[in-house]
C-alpha cells in the first residue's frame, strides 16, 4: 500500500493514476450503425501493421508496451484464439482499434480501445463500444473489464461509464518516459511533463 502523502517518482519515469472499471452483462444490447465510409472488421494484421495502428491511436496518450515488446512473443498474442482484433477503417485508412482479451475463469479483458486523434469527435466511439460488448458477450464470460489513466483523453473515463462500466479499483503505475527510450518523439503528449 502506498501511504499517504507526496512521494517522488523516479527521474526519467512518470506516474499514471488506473481505474479499473467492470461490467457483468452488456450494457449496450444493440448495434450501432458506424458513420458513412467507416468499416469495422476482425483482422489478424502482421506485427509491423499492428505497430503502426497501435502507435498511430495511443502515441497521444504515451501507449508503449505493444512497441517495446518482443516481436515473437507480440505475434504469438495477436494469432492466439484468445484475442479477438478489429480494426476500425475510414475508407482504407487504418483509424481505430478494438482489441479483446478473453483469458481464463471466465474474464474478457477490452486490451486496447481507441481512434486515432484525427477521428475523434466523428461518431466512431458508440459504435466501436457497442461492438465490443457484443463480442465479448458473445463468448460465455462471466466479466468485462478495462482500465484508463490520468494520461488518457481526458473523455475517456467518462465514456467507459457512459458505457455501462462500472469503476472497481484504482492503482497508481510508475514507468519509464517512453519519450525519453526514443519510443515515442520528445513532443509527444505535451500534456504529460517530460522530466529527464
């Protein structure tokens, strides 16, 4: 447990407050209908296309673990019958990513969940939402789970209630500046102070 108080956090790391947030049953029974022009669809992309998405919608909010992780082992988890990958498109471009993880005793975990900055604001969350809780429910799942942090659009926690989830705990997580590995470019996420 943390005590209470200030503490320091290490040169070169930044610090992120989780939620995590859980449902039992969907909250969104229907489908909604994407935009004109936009298409979800279950992929298996390569690793290198993977990257690309992953880096194109979560660079803004400091996502990294998907780029630093080993090539073998990320396309294990990407071919593995317990992730379900789609990707939201905008006539061929690649602008959103909807990824499930269906993991032992019965939980789905919503791994990523986002659109690329450009694409927000244009309707594409409702509908990304309410696919993913059917997928997720489709299988026998006794809970769907997700988290965001304090790094996060800052709409996100929001949506996710919105949603149907309900918060559960709180954390705090301390990582490397992935800016300061060359991970992500030095400007990124401006909202977040880079202290080297």
């Amino acid at each position: 447990m943390i005590a209470q108080g200030m503490h320091p956090i290490p040169a070169g790391h930044v610090p992120a407050v989780v939620t995590y947030l859980e449902m039992s049953a969907p909250a969104m029974s229907q489908a909604k209908p994407f935009p004109d022009g936009v298409t979800a669809s279950q992929d298996r992309l390569a690793v290198a296309d993977y990257r690309a998405l992953f880096r194109a919608v979560g660079a803004p909010w400091l996502w990294s673990s998907r780029l630093v992780m080993d090539e073998s082992r990320l396309a294990q988890i990407l071919a593995a019958d317990t992730t379900e990958l789609w990707v939201v498109r905008k006539g061929n471009a690649l602008t959103g990513i909807v990824e499930l993880d269906f993991q032992d005793g019965g939980d789905c975990e919503l791994a990523y969940f986002g659109i690329v900055k450009a694409a927000t604001g244009q309707g594409l969350g409702g509908p990304m939402m309410a696919l993913a809780q059917s997928r997720a429910f489709a299988r026998d799942i006794r809970r769907f789970y997700v988290h965001t942090c304090n790094w996060d659009d800052p709409r996100a926690l929001a949506f996710y209630q919105r949603a149907g989830f309900r918060p559960y705990k709180m954390m705090v997580e301390v990582f490397p500046d992935p800016r300061l590995d060359g991970i992500h470019p030095t400007q990124t996420a401006p909202h977040v102070p880079c202290l080297s």
